[in-house]
C-alpha cells in the first residue's frame, strides 16, 4: 500500500474516531440529560448506535476498494443490522435494510418508501464525514461517493444533499486555513449542493453568527428532532464551525442543543476531529466510549 493511501486510510479512521466518540457521547444524554448542567462526563460506557455501526461500514469500504461501491456497502450495511438491530436503527432503515438482507436490490428498497419519494432522512449524512476525509483535495470525488454511500439506503435528493454537505465539510476542515477561517467549511458545503431544504437551511447557517447562542440557533436550524437532513445538517455545520478549535467544547455545544443528539454529535464529531487531527481527540473521552467490535 503506498503512503498516499496510507495517509487517507488514516484519515478517514480519524473522522471515524470522531463520529464514534460523537455518536456514544450524544447517546448519553437521552438518559442523563442533567449532566449538561454541570458538564460532567456521563459514566463508561458510551455506548455506540447505528451511526457507529454504519460508518464502520463506510469506512472499511473505502479501505478496500478506494472508492465507494454501492453494492459493497449495502451488503456491509445489511449484514451488520442483521447482526446488531437493537443498535437503534430508525423505523425505515430498519425496513431498507431488512428487505436488503433479504435479498432485494438497494436501489429497489430504497426508493420503494414514502410513497416512492425515497427517505430524506438524516441517515446518509451522519455516516459521510469519513468519506470527505478519505478524499481531502478532491472535492469532486468526495461529493460523488458521499452520494453513492448515502443512495444506498436514501433515494431522495435531499437525503444524498446532508452526506454530500457532511463530507464536503470535513474535507475543508482538513485544510489548516479552515481553522482561522471556520465559515469557510459551511461555504463550501453550500457550494457543491443541488438546491433543495438542506441547501436552503446551510444558507440560513451561513447568514447565523457564529458567536449566537446554541439553542437560539437550534430553534432557527433545528436540531435533528424531525430526523431529515434539512433539519440536522445545516445546524450540525454551524456547530462544528462555531467549534472547530475544541473537540470537547464542540461536543458540550451540540448536544446542548438536545433534539437527534447522538447523531448531530456524531456529525460534529467527524468534521471537528478532521480539522484537529489525532492529538485533538481527547483519550479520555476515547476511553469512554466502547470498543467497536463490529
């Protein structure tokens, strides 16, 4: 394997580490949400969901193949929910990747729900941050694998809209500049998207100042509460810019803002970690959370 490779290899399991400790952190809060008031850590372990589970899934793809290969992933992403459904899988993803399982095409599962609309859920942007990390400096593919790996279980344009801005994001924040400059990965995210709600509402963070309150914002951008990209993607960009120098602080922001809270942490989790590379994961948080074994 030569070093490039290598070095995107380990990239994408940095944006990985991030979304993990993200997901099992935010998870947390739907138990113990009185710890927000003190900032103390919620006891080991953190427990990981699906987002985890999923981005695992990405991640080995990219390692095998350089690329995304939707018919790889799925089958990653079906036999791992048939192994572990209790990870806390929506009710549609379970319904996708059970009929995927069962044998029936990806393309033909995921468009057959709401009404053959496709989902435009939150589910393909909370596993794409590593996905932009794998391919820092070529936006171009970054933006066409985030959509392959969100197709797979998300048929609907603005379901593939929240993966591409995720990845989009997290390949900018690769760039030292990002930090001096943290809007920019927004920018960027709103630049490559077609236009739809999630494109709509990363305008809206755009025009937000990143020095408002979390839960002001959250009620102007959402907070994943309605589990679709348009009300999680554009408030999860404003909180890993308004955070970008502190993997902690950007943790205690997000989940602040309660709502879909494993998974905007986990989103939050894959950009800021790219933006601060391996000494700005706290081990301590790492140890918190539990082994992936799956």
């Amino acid at each position: 394997m030569d070093a490039e490779r290598r070095q995107r290899n380990r990239l994408a399991r940095l944006s990985l580490t991030g979304l993990s400790i993200g997901d099992a952190f935010g998870q947390q809060f739907f138990s113990q949400p009185e710890l927000l008031a003190t900032r103390e850590l919620p006891p080991y372990p953190w427990t990981i969901t699906d987002d985890t589970v999923m981005g695992v899934s990405v991640v080995e793809t990219l390692e095998l193949h350089e690329r995304i290969v939707p018919d790889v992933l799925a089958e990653k992403f079906a036999t791992r929910y048939h192994e572990y459904p209790w990870r806390g899988y929506g009710g549609t993803a379970h319904g996708i990747l059970r009929r995927i399982y069962e044998g029936v095409a990806w393309e033909v599962a995921a468009a057959e729900v709401f009404d053959g609309q496709g989902s435009m859920g939150n589910g393909g942007a909370m596993r794409a941050g590593p996905i932009g990390a794998y391919f820092v400096g070529n936006l171009d593919a970054c933006v066409e694998n985030a959509r392959l790996s969100a197709a797979v279980t998300h048929a609907h344009p603005d379901g593939q809209a929240g993966a591409i801005a995720v990845a989009v994001a997290a390949s900018t924040a690769a760039d030292e500049e990002a930090r001096s400059a943290p809007r920019s990965i927004i920018e960027a995210a709103e630049a490559h998207l077609p236009d739809g709600p999630t494109r709509c509402g990363i305008q809206e963070a755009l025009e937000t100042p990143l020095e408002f309150d979390v839960r002001t914002v959250a009620r102007k951008l959402g907070n994943g509460g309605r589990v679709i990209s348009s009300d999680t993607v554009p408030f999860c960009l404003w909180a890993a810019a308004k955070c970008l120098h502190s993997f902690e602080e950007a943790m205690w922001t997000t989940v602040s803002a309660m709502g879909d809270r494993d998974t905007t942490c986990a989103i939050v989790g894959s950009i800021v970690a790219v933006a601060l590379g391996w000494d700005g994961v706290p081990s301590l948080w790492l140890d918190h959370r539990e082994p992936l074994n799956c």
